[in-house]
C-alpha cells in the first residue's frame, strides 16, 4: 500500500519553482535571440542593397575601361553606362540609385529595411580609380546602425 501512495506522489507533475525556472530561461534566451534575429534581418536586406547595386558598379567599370576613367561620366549617365533610359529599376530595399558626375559614385537610397534609423539613409560605393584596368569600391553610409556597419565591413 505504501507503494501505490509513492507511485501517486511521483507522478503528481511539475512544481511551481520548476515551472517558473523554465521560464525565466525561455524569457532570457528570447532576450538574447530576438535582436540577433532582428540584425540578421536587417543584414540579408542589405544583401539585397549590394546585389541591386552590381549592375551598376559592372557599367562603371566597363565605362572607366573603355574611356580611361570615370571623370567623363556625365549628369545623368544611364544611356551612357548602358543601363537604358531610366536607370536601374528600384527593389524593395532601394528605393533609387544615383550616379554621381565626374566621380562614378554609386548612391543608393534605402528603404523598407529599418524604418526609423535606416530607411531614407544612403549607401555610397566610391571608384578607386587609379588608373589601372580594375576599379576597386570603397563603400560608405550615412547609417551608424550597427548592422549597416558590419555589413559595409564584409563588402569591403
């Protein structure tokens, strides 16, 4: 008889310290997850950005090869770089792309990606040119956003 009221007791369920412990650490693990997520976010749409931009830092490139650099690059350059009438079409992540004359800098003006600190900001990609066959990029925003930080730092 003692046995059955042993057996009873074991299978009562959880206790209350028991349940409140597991929470707590659901609570702390959903803490830490939920930014990080955010910030993944944040960087795949940014991903998008750069892919947006590659069209266009390919037909800088090819007009600074062909034309001995990118100081001839004109106001608006789209027929000139080869890109049709009106530029690059705009994605959900940007909004617009800019050419700027006589440097070749790409700008790229974000959207849909943060909207109080990111969207509305820039992302500018720089040509190098030094002269040489191979144009390389410095990349630049006007976001201090961590996330746009870390990924401008992989672009480079």
């Amino acid at each position: 008889m003692k046995s059955m009221k042993m057996l009873k007791k074991a299978q009562a369920g959880f206790t209350l310290i028991e349940l409140m412990i597991v929470v707590a650490i659901i609570g702390i693990l959903a803490a830490v997850a939920i930014p990080q997520y955010q910030n993944y976010v944040i960087r795949a749409k940014l991903s998008k950005v750069a892919t947006a931009v590659d069209p266009v830092k390919l037909a800088v490139a090819e007009f600074a090869q062909n034309n001995g650099g990118v100081a001839s690059i004109e106001a608006d350059p789209w027929a000139t770089l080869g890109l049709g009438e009106d530029g690059p079409t705009a994605t959900t992540e940007v909004s617009g792309i800019e050419v700027t004359e006589g440097t070749g800098a790409i700008v790229a003006t974000l959207q849909n990606i943060k909207p109080t600190e990111i969207d509305g900001k820039t992302i500018t990609f720089t040509p190098n040119d030094t002269g040489t066959t191979a144009l390389t990029w410095s990349v630049s925003s006007t976001s201090d956003d961590p996330a746009v930080t870390q990924a401008i730092a992989k672009w480079k």
